[in-house]
C-alpha cells in the first residue's frame, strides 16, 4: 500500500537527470530545522497531521497558483481514485481524509507571527544560497539589490501594519514589503523580505541582510538601490562594510549645478558629489564623499545634447530632462569610459527585481488574510518558485531561454499531471 506521504513524494519528484530538485522533499527536509528554530511541536493540538504534511498542501498550492480548499480538496479526490486509501465515514457524517482540511492549515498559519515567518525566511533561503552558490570553488562578485513591492488590503484593520496609500488599484490601504535579492552566477535569487511597518527605519533589513549574506562567505560588491534609498546613512552603513552603493540622484540644487557646469564644459560627466545628512540646529552635517554620472536618456548621446544647448536649440530646463544622474561610493580607478559603463550595468541589474515582482504576482494563489504572518508566508512561496526557475531554467532547456510562465507549465505538466481531474 502506498501511503500519501510516498505518493505526494512520487508526484512531484523530477526525472533521473534532476534527482536533488525535489520540491516536496525540500520542504519535508526543512521541516526539521523550522520545528527548531520555531520551537514548534511535531503535532498540534493531539492531532494527526504533521507538518510535512501541511507543506505539502501549500507546496501544491504555490505550483498551481490555486488556493489552499481547491489544493486540498484536490488532493483529496485524487488520493481516493489513484491510491489504496480506505474511506472511513465518522459517526458525525464526516469522512477521513489523506490530507489535512484547510482549516487545519489555517489553523497552523494563524500561529504564526512576523518573526517566526522572517526565521523561515532566513532558513529556507539560506539552504538555496548554499545549495546554489556555495558549491562551486571559484569566487564570484555578487550584486545586492533591494526594492520595495506594495499589496492591497481591504480589510477593516487601521494598525500600524497597514498603511494609506494610492498605489493598489482598488484600494487606499496596502501592506508594505521590503524585498532583496542577489545576482551572480548568471542567477537571480530572492533572500529575504520584510514587512515595513509606519515609521519604520529600512536600514537596519538592509544591514543584517548585508552582515547575513557577509558571514555566509559570499563577496558582495555592489548594492543597487532605488531613489528612495537615497540617504546619508544608507550610503554610510554599506560603505563601512565595503560594500559600493549605486542609487539615482535626485534633482536637487547640487545635481543641477552638476548639470550646468557639465554643459559649460566647466567639468566632465563624472564630478565629486557630496551626500549630507539634514541641517539641525547647533551640529554640523555628516558629508559623504561620493560621485555624480551623467547620462542621457533615451538613444541620444550626451555630446549630442550639450552640442543642441550651445547652439540654442535647447534651453537649460530641457536640457536638464533629457539627463538623469546616478550615484555611486566607487571610486573611478581606471578609463572614465569604461567606468561609467560599468556602473550604467550594475544599475539596470535594479529592474530586475521590480519585473520579479510582476511575474510572481501572475497567476497566484488566492490568499486574503487578515494575519501578517499568513500574508508574508505566502509571499515566501512565490519567491520559493521564483528562485526554483532561476536555478532550474539552464539546465531543463539549454537551447531556449524558459520564461517563469513557461517553467510553471512544465512543472504542473511534468510533475502533477496525474493529479489534474
């Protein structure tokens, strides 16, 4: 007879080629060391189900992209027709099920705070880094990059977790996350993300990702963030880690004199900037030492431009729009050309995690909670699937570069085909 475990196993387990990507069994042989570090039971409240078996459950939901009573109802039907389970009518008219119910799910999820899903965060993704980057004895530099994603909430809750905002369509009121991810190796990874709360400094993620990601072994050199990172002690906390920041600059008064000396050929497209903390009344302002990068936007060139000013044909506020600046700690040690090239790339490396976020979001599964730490576990199962297909993709069709929708296919075609009734 084979027990539901085995079969679950069987069901999502790859081909011969790919023996050490299992997804189920990645979660069973996590379920250990979450019990752990969560200083969770083996079972809950007298009952049954252990928690293999409830990953097993969300497992199948974030590859379907369906919602946990679909996923177990599902499961459950297919258990009857394909296994040798033995139905068992309770005397309440009840029967006996191969998987949990999904309020025995929703049950185990509601235990679980911010701080216990961020522990699993740290776990889950500091086996893939291992698993992934740590394996290869050449040394790679790797790109940090952090971003921020923004979730729609329609409950009635008006707590600090929940903020105001018009960014969600439908909705004034969104969950705030804090997203990171790493490039290298031709991969790019999800390691970690944070719920922001009102008034919630972001530095202190970004450095204990930082530290985290130091202490693994890893050799970060560049981490590139977004306008809205563009502070003082952002640029401070990476630099004494000697880790180089790159961030656009905003408009400011400095960056326009920047623009005009650049024009007036009173300076070239890389000139010393200086990144201050506010003016308060009786201390001086922190400066930190950094450089400005001129570039034009669009297929245009900058010559073409400056020439277009000196001849007249453009005023300076229109000069000034077809420019944008970024910002950087490094220093230029070589060609000036090359250089602002190179950080021209690390700075497109940003968009990356911003069109992760879209493809992550397609075709995901219905999860509209009113707990924090429900909603952040299911964000941690499409990140899970994200990074599978950054892994995977390479090596399941070398000669065709497979999308993230076509790597889903191919898992609910490969792998839980037997189960689609």
């Amino acid at each position: 007879m084979q027990t539901c475990t085995q079969a679950v196993h069987r069901i999502s387990q790859f081909g011969p080629r790919y023996p050490n990507f299992n997804k189920i069994s990645f979660f069973k042989n996590l379920a250990k060391s979450v019990r752990k570090a969560l200083h969770l039971p083996v079972t809950r409240q007298g009952r049954k189900w252990y928690l293999d078996d409830i990953l097993a459950v969300l497992c199948y939901c974030w590859i379907r992209g369906v919602s946990i009573h679909h996923a177990c109802e599902k499961l459950n039907r297919w258990a009857r027709k394909f296994l040798d389970f033995k139905l068992r009518e309770y005397s309440d008219g009840r029967f006996s099920r191969a998987f949990p119910h999904q309020t025995t799910i929703n049950d185990w999820l509601r235990t679980q705070t911010l701080l216990n899903v961020e522990d699993v965060y740290r776990i889950v993704f500091e086996k893939m880094i291992r698993m992934t980057f740590l394996t290869k004895t050449r040394k790679t530099n790797f790109v940090l990059e952090f971003d921020l994603t923004y979730l729609g909430y329609w409950g009635k809750r008006r707590d600090s977790l929940i903020k105001g905002s018009k960014m969600v369509k439908g909705t004034r009121r969104i969950r705030h996350y804090h997203g990171a991810m790493i490039h290298g190796q031709h991969k790019s990874l999800y390691i970690g993300c944070h719920h922001v709360a009102k008034g919630e400094s972001k530095i202190p993620f970004m450095v204990q990702i930082a530290d985290w990601l130091i202490d693994l072994g890893l050799n970060i050199k560049v981490c590139v963030v977004d306008r809205e990172y563009y502070r003082h002690n952002v640029l401070k906390s990476f630099k004494q880690r000697n880790i180089e920041v790159v961030t656009p600059a905003k408009n400011y008064k400095q960056l326009k004199n920047c623009k005009n000396d650049y024009l007036n050929e009173k300076k070239g497209r890389i000139q010393h900037y200086e990144l201050g903390t506010k003016a308060k009344k009786g201390k001086r302002r922190k400066l930190m030492r950094c450089w400005v990068l001129l570039y034009a936007r669009g297929k245009q060139s900058l010559n073409t431009i400056k020439t277009q000013y000196r001849q007249g044909y453009l005023s300076v506020k229109d000069t000034s729009e077809q420019m944008y600046a970024l910002i950087t700690t490094t220093a230029p040690q070589y060609h000036s050309k090359s250089f602002v090239y190179t950080i021209k790339r690390y700075y497109k490396m940003r968009w990356q995690i911003e069109t992760a976020f879209r493809d992550v979001d397609v075709h995901k599964g219905i999860w509209r909670s009113n707990d924090d730490g429900t909603r952040l576990f299911a964000e941690m199962g499409k990140y899970l699937l994200f990074n599978f297909w950054q892994i995977e993709r390479d090596e399941i069709s070398p000669d065709h570069r497979m999308t993230f929708q076509e790597y889903r296919d191919w898992l609910i075609d490969e792998f839980s085909g037997t189960i689609n009734l």
